[in-house]
C-alpha cells in the first residue's frame, strides 16, 4: 500500500498523525502532513485506513 497527502487540501487537523503517528509527520512550520514514506508498512495498513476517513479535508489517500 502506497499513502499520499494532497498539501493543497491538508489544513494540519493532525489526525492522521494521532491516529498512524509511524507514517505520517507533521511540518514544525503549519502542522501539516505527510508521509514519512510512500510505502505503508504492514502492521500500518489499517492505521492508515483510518487516518484516510478521520481526514476532514479528505487529503490523504492510498492505492493498493
């Protein structure tokens, strides 16, 4: 699984970083997010699943 934050719709909620705190990272600047790295691992995958429909903004998203 592969997992992409959209910067434009990202407004820094931090969600996905409460919720999958080993994939994503917060910018120290505006508190928005992205991934540590495009590949999720595997004990991360339903974390992620999660962060992607917490997301108020709906920037985050994965393909298989």
């Amino acid at each position: 699984m592969k997992v992409q934050v959209d910067a434009d719709r990202c407004q820094g909620h931090t969600l996905c970083a409460m919720i999958a705190p080993k994939v994503f990272e917060l910018s120290e600047i505006d508190g928005h997010s992205s991934p540590i790295s495009e590949e999720v691992p595997a004990d991360q995958q339903d974390n992620v699943r999660e962060a992607v429909r917490s997301c108020p903004e709906r920037a985050i998203s994965i393909s298989e």
